[in-house]
C-alpha cells in the first residue's frame, strides 16, 4: 500500500500552501456568526474563488478546477495548517452543492453552482422546525401546488437556521403530499430568502453570536425550477445532504490534525510535566486525529473508485464531533483558568465543539442509524 501523495499533488499542495501564507489575514476575522464578520468572510471567499480556489474539486465551468478528492484532502489540510478563517459558505458549498451535482437539472447546476463557489449567493439549511428535529420526517412546513402559476406556495416555519440571518437562499424540506406515509410527501426545495412571504428572524447562541434564525413562511411562491429532484422524493435528496454532511465535506481531517497538532504545541508550552494522565491524553488524542485521517483517505479511496459512503457516514459523524470536544477539553484542562482570560480561541472552539454531537443529527440518532443500518440489529 502506497500513503503517499504523488509529485503532482505535492505540487498542488506547495500553490495552496504559498497561497494561503500570502493571503491569509494575519489578525483574526470577526466571528463569522455575526452580520459585521459575515461580510468579511464573504469578501475572503471572493478572493477564494478569483484564486480558484473556493471549490478546488468542482468542475471548471462552475468555478473549480477539477481537482481529484484527493486534491481537495490536501487543500483542506492546507486551509487550516495556514489557519484560515471559517468557511461561511460551506452549507453551500459543502452540503446542497453534492447534492445539485447528483440531483440537479443542467439548468439547476448551470444557474446555482457559480454563484454559490463565488459567494455571491449563499445558503442556509431548513430543516428543522419547532416539532422536528431529530425526528426530520416529522416536518410540517406545507408546499401547496400553485397550477396556473407553475409552482408552489409554502406555509410554516423552520427553526435553528444556521447564518439564516445572513444568507440569501435556503434550502429546505416541505410537505408537498399530507396524505402520504411520513417520509414520502416530502419534497427538496431551493427558496431565495428575499421572496415576498418569507420573514427571516435572527436569534442569538448562547456564546453570544447572532448565529441562529427562524423562517418563516407565508403563501411564499417558488417556481418549479427551484425543485430539487423529483417532487414528493425530498426525503432520499435530503439523505444524500445529510451523508455529505455527516461523512467526508463538511468536516475534512484537516480541521482536526491542525487543531490536534495546535494542542501538542499548546502542551509543548503550558503542559505540566509531571502530569503524565494529562500527557497521555493528550497523546491519544493526536493518535485519535491520525485515525479519523487515515479513515478519511479510505472513505476517498472508495469514493474514487465509484463507491458510495452510506450509513457508514453516522459512524464517521459520532468520531469527529466526540474527537473535537476532546480535543478541546484537553486545551481547556492545560490551560486551567487562564483559557477564560486569555486564549479565548480555544474557549471559543471548546464552545462550539459542545454542539457537535447536536448539529447534523445527534449522536443518539447516529447510533440509531449505526445500530441499525450497519450492524443489522433489529429495531426496538
Ligand atoms: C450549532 C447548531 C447548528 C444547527 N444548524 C442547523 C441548521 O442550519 N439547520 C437546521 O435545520 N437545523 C440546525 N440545527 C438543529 C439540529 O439539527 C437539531 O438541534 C437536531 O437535529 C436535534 O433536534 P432538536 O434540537 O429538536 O432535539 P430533539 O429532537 O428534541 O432531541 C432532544 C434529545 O432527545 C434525543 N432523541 C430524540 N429522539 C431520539 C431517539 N429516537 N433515540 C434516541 N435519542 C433521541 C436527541 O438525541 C436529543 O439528545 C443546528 C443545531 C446546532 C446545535
């Protein structure tokens, strides 16, 4: 077995890697999450993607360059070895975009891809309601067919909209068939935020940043064009999002092996020693990081040989959330009571890292799915 990269994408990754050292903004951006530093992030994916590299592994005529998976593994590795800011985009790029590849007419790709890799639109996930959540089916947001217009009608609310507040599109799940058994009758649709009808209300985390919105819909017209996949077939479209971002785009090694190899300097610095429990915690993380990488390369491996990821992707999903509180808490532990003064970047992360296992489906569900999906056992 060959792990090394070849001298071609080492090439690649020497362009990314001096990229980034020239044009990575040495002071740290304002949060994402708030309205000031959303804009900000938007002017640094621009730059992105004038570079070409916003979205390395789609096809040129959106606005990639082709790149293998692999490629983008070394991108990803890269982007936050240079610590990056935060991807503003990426329930775009991340999530919706494999599945406009996958499910999207020419005309849908051709009219949402470029304008999502440039940022000039982009997308927040409406899935879950006040009375869904982990149980998604359970959606009540209506779609109600509009003949004569060509469209739909939607009614209801969505809940815990990430950046809701901020973007330009939603893409979300709605009852297009009320009679239908719950997973059916459900179907996959893109809505511009702007459409007379939808009132966009955000809403602040507990860290303090206006993360969060709720949308709400009132006789909001969308023409069919903005159908995603087959109508009352939102369910299987809405699956292959949820694989995307469970299992390999949303959260690449990368992320992981910069911040397991920012804790070994962090205990380098302030790590006491003589407290070998700590020291070999901090050693089974790093361990832990180098797993879930070489795991990634072989869910790469058979993607690239025309595989599919599957259910396999809630396993991946429990790792790398339980891996990033870990990894946060050892920083936290090192840092006693001066990571509340004074490194508030690990506080910050250590915050997020706490809802890891909610987002995307919590880590009870993933087991859920583990249990019976991969393993077969039979459900209760
Ligand atoms: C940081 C963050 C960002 C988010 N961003 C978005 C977003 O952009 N768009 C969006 O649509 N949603 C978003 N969410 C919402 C997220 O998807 C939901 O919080 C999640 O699906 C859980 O739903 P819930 O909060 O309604 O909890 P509930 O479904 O009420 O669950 C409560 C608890 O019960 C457990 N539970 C429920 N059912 C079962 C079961 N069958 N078996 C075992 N345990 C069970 C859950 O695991 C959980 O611990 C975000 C959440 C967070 C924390």
């Amino acid at each position: 077995m060959e792990l090394a990269f070849s001298p071609s994408e080492e090439i690649f990754r020497q362009e990314v890697r001096a990229w980034l050292l020239e044009n990575v903004p040495s002071n740290a951006m304002p949060s994402g999450d708030t309205r000031e530093g959303f804009e900000a992030h938007i002017d640094w994916e621009r730059r992105l993607f004038d570079a070409r590299l916003a979205v390395v592994s789609w096809p040129k005529e959106f606005g990639g360059r082709d790149a293998s998976l692999w490629e983008w593994i070394i991108f990803e590795e890269e982007y936050y070895r240079a610590g990056a800011p935060q991807r503003v985009t990426q329930n775009g790029i991340f999530l919706l975009a494999p599945s406009i590849f996958q499910f999207g007419t020419p005309e849908q790709q051709e009219r949402f891809l470029p304008k999502m890799a440039s940022g000039e639109e982009t997308w927040c996930q409406g899935w879950s309601e006040p009375d869904a959540g982990s149980d998604l089916a359970a959606v009540s947001s209506r779609a109600v067919r509009d003949e004569a217009a060509g469209g739909w009608r939607l009614s209801g609310q969505k809940t815990w909209t990430t950046r809701g507040a901020f973007c330009t599109h939603l893409f979300g799940l709605f009852r297009t068939d009320p009679d239908a058994q719950r997973h059916h009758g459900l179907t996959y649709l893109l809505v511009p935020l702007d459409t007379p009808g939808v009132t966009v209300r955000g809403f602040g985390r507990l860290d303090g940043d206006e993360g969060f919105a709720e949308v709400f819909f009132e006789d909001a017209f969308v023409s069919d064009d903005f159908v995603l996949g087959e109508v009352n077939s939102g369910w299987g479209v809405a699956m292959a999002t949820a694989g995307s971002e469970r299992g390999l785009t949303l959260r690449s090694p990368g992320r992981f092996t910069a911040t397991a190899d920012r804790l070994l300097a962090l205990w380098r610095e302030h790590g006491d020693p003589k407290d070998t429990q700590l020291r070999d915690a901090v050693t089974q993380a790093w361990i832990d990081t180098e797993a879930y990488r070489l795991q990634t390369l072989g869910v790469v491996t058979t993607l690239s040989k025309g595989g599919h990821a599957g259910p396999e992707a809630s396993m991946v999903k429990i790792f790398w959330s339980e891996l990033d509180v870990r990894l946060h808490e050892l920083a936290m532990r090192i840092l006693g009571p001066r990571a509340e003064v004074a490194e508030t970047a690990w506080a910050k992360g250590w915050q997020f890292a706490l809802s890891g296992p909610i987002y995307a489906g919590t880590n009870e569900i993933q087991r859920n799915v583990v249990a019976e999906r991969v393993l077969g056992l039979p459900r209760k």
